[in-house]
C-alpha cells in the first residue's frame, strides 16, 4: 500500500517507451474516446490497452498482455489481473480514476467510496469484454493486493450480482445534487449483462478490515523483537484510539490516527518497512523510480486518497461474507512479513466471518506447499474448504510477487505463480 495512492493492480513491467507517451498525450487531447484500443507488438507477445470514459469526466486506462505459452493458446488459458503471462493472460487497470494512468477533467469526478469505484469498474468491465469477445468465455480471476483487495471484494460482488441479475444489485452513487454517477453503468446494463465467465476473487494482503490490521500491529511487532514493552504500549494505546473512531463512524479521524499510528511505530521500531519488517526501505520506490508516469497523472494521486479518506478505514467483512455464500470462490494470501496489513490481522477479520462454512474450515488442518517440488523447504501453507482458501506465504512481504526482486531471502516469485496455478485450477 503506497501512502496517498491506490492502486489495484500494479502498473505494467517494461517501462513505457516515448511513443507510447505521445500517444497517451494525444488522447488526452482528443478527450480520451470511450474504448480505445491500440494494437502494440512487443518481443514478448500482443499487447493492447486503451481507456474507457466510466463517468462524466473520468477516464479509466486498461493494459492487456495477451498469455505467451508455447505449449497452448490464450484461450485456453485464464484471464488474470496481473499476475504471470505464462499461465494466463494478464489485464492491468489502474484504479481507482486518478491513480496511474486513469485521470479525471474535473475534481468532482474522483471517486469518493467503494460504491462509486465498483461502478466505474462494471462500465470498464462492460467495455473491455464487449470489445475483446475472445475472453468472454475465458474463465476471469480478479487477483488484487493492498487496498486493492478491499476495491476487489465490492468489484467481484456487484459483478457477480450484474450477471446473476443484470442490475447492479442496490449498489446506486449519487454525486453532486443527486446525480446518479453510474448513467453509463446503467446504460451498460440495459444492453445486457456483462458478459464474462467470472471464476473468482483472490485477496492478497488485503485491507478488508482497517482495525484488525492496526489492532494486531503492535503484537506482531513485539513478537518479532521490533518492540519492548514501552514501546507495545504506546502503539496498543493509539491503535484502541483508532477502534474507538471506527466504533463512533468517524472514519476520517480513523484514518488521521492511522496516520499517527504509523508514525508512532517508525520512531520506535528505528524505521521498520510497512511492507517487509526485514528492510527500511519501502518495496514501492524501486517500482516508481522505474515507471515513466506523467507529472499530471501523479499529481492526481494524493487527490485520490483525500477525496477516499472517508472510506479508507471502513471494513468489508460483510462483502467477502456475501461473496462466500454467493458460492463465489474467495482466496486470501498473505506475506509472512507483511507489517501494515500483517497476517494476525487478516486471521482477526476472517474469524469474523458469518459464513455458515467457517467452522468446518476453521478445524481444517493447513498444508504444507514447495514451490519445487525436490525441494524440502516449506514455502507455503494453505487450508482450503468449499469456496474459502487461505494462503500464509513464508518469507514475503506486502508484495508477494515482488519479494523475489526485493532481495527477500527467499525465492517467493515462483509460490506465487503455484498459487496462481492453484486458484486458478491448473494444478
């Protein structure tokens, strides 16, 4: 979770050359068409991306990577939101408007709560699938990290309530004087259902409960040995601060003593990383310094967690609960040295849950994953029953495709891309 951005999907590898720089300038100026869809051959394979006007001045970018597997073509394969080409092909959105390359004419169209940003996702959706037809039959897992995994939990719901019915199942955004700001969503639905074969929702480090994650903060740390007693204290005391404003809805001030919570345990713990509690560094700063974003494009960002930071500290727990006796299939993973959404926090909101299966999953035994499999080293464990799996991913952390790169001590690219396999059941 990069401070002051949210991003659902992380921004593609290669860094984008000058002529695709030129040509998103161009569109800018050309007021970014509905659906635009650019062909862009690469060494690796078909590429093609373009935006999509969800609502009235704001424009959502898409980027398609097409899978490059010698053994099978694409179709054979699953869609994926980003995750390995190899054994799916790989769909970046950068969500909500206003993170990457998705911008917003005016500042009254940036998404304020979930509800607007899984509206602006249907329409994407909608768009997408009615353009690339290939992929609607084409099984569809939404893979999502950070506060992206809170934005996918209500993204998966109200598609799956759009196919199921072809409504956005109650889920209605009013903007200023009650204009509805889902009209090209409505629109959308009167032509027809989304048409996608939507296979399930994986949720990796995810920020479904805000409290659980900032209540278990300073435990976790104190088991680690990067707090002492004074130090569990101070952090457990601001942490009830921020239950407390949750309790009364004062989800804004939640959010300013989250601040101070994080401020708090960076003076004790001498600057620990919220992402892997064995670096200083964040894992993010690589990955910024090696994207070629526009200087408008991120000056919108910091607008974009002002205008959510009302709904930054709200919890879904109830939304992955009706995902669950949808009969959608959920999957939660999460990085053994993950701090700012550590994984007591996600066994916290998960033994939360009211779904009628939890007990049986709850007395279930975990299993031991290797990603080699001549290997005895255990990289993984995992407990799955009927549509719930939880994966505790060891030596990773917030970022578990990318701690491999990140000089984590432990190769972790390749349990991801098991899992992957996994929840997508290609093994």
């Amino acid at each position: 979770m990069l401070h002051g951005v949210f991003v659902m999907e992380l921004a593609p590898r290669n860094p984008l050359g000058p002529p695709l720089l030129l040509l998103l300038q161009l569109l800018l100026l050309l007021g970014l068409s509905s659906g635009a869809v650019i062909n862009q051959p690469t060494v690796e394979g078909k590429e093609v991306w373009g935006y999509v006007t969800v609502r009235k001045d704001a424009h959502m970018f898409w980027w398609l990577y097409y899978a490059t597997n010698s053994c099978k073509n694409f179709s054979e394969l699953p869609l994926v939101m980003w995750l390995q080409l190899q054994s799916a092909s790989l769909l970046f959105v950068d969500n909500p408007v206003g993170t990457g390359y998705s911008c917003v004419n005016k500042s009254d169209a940036y998404a304020k709560n979930l509800t607007t940003v899984a509206s602006d996702m249907m329409v994407l959706l909608k768009t997408f699938f009615d353009c690339h037809k290939e992929f609607q039959r084409i099984p569809f897992y939404i893979f999502s990290e950070s506060y992206g995994g809170k934005m996918a939990a209500g993204i998966s719901l109200e598609l799956h309530k759009v196919k199921e019915d072809g409504f956005m199942g109650g889920m209605v955004a009013l903007g200023p004087h009650g204009k509805d700001v889902s009209w090209l969503l409505f629109q959308a639905i009167q032509q027809g259902t989304i048409q996608c074969n939507f296979a399930g929702v994986a949720l990796g480090d995810s920020w479904i409960s805000p409290v659980d994650s900032v209540l278990s903060w300073g435990p976790y740390l104190y088991s680690m040995s990067l707090l002492d007693d004074q130090g569990l204290a101070e952090v457990s005391q601001i942490a009830e601060q921020v239950l407390d404003a949750v309790n009364k809805g004062l989800y804004k001030e939640a959010t300013e003593l989250w601040g101070k919570a994080e401020f708090l345990i960076e003076e004790n713990a001498d600057g620990v990383s919220f992402y892997n509690i064995l670096k200083k560094d964040t894992p993010m700063s690589a990955m910024k310094s090696s994207l070629e974003f526009t200087q408008s494009h991120l000056a919108q960002a910091s607008q974009v967690f002002m205008n959510m930071e009302g709904d930054f500290m709200k919890a879904v727990i109830s939304i992955v609960d009706e995902l669950l006796d949808a009969g959608v299939n959920v999957t939660v993973y999460n990085g053994q040295l993950d701090l700012i959404v550590d994984t007591m926090g996600q066994e916290a909101w998960v033994r939360k849950l009211k779904w009628a299966e939890l007990p049986k999953f709850n007395q279930l035994k975990w299993k031991a994953l290797y990603s080699d499999p001549e290997s005895s080293q255990t990289s993984a464990f995992v407990k799955s029953h009927k549509n719930l799996a939880f994966y505790w991913i060891l030596k990773a952390g917030h970022m578990v495709r990318a701690s491999a790169r990140l000089n984590v001590p432990s190769d972790q690219g390749d349990m991801a891309l098991k899992m992957m396999r996994l929840v997508t059941h290609q093994e």
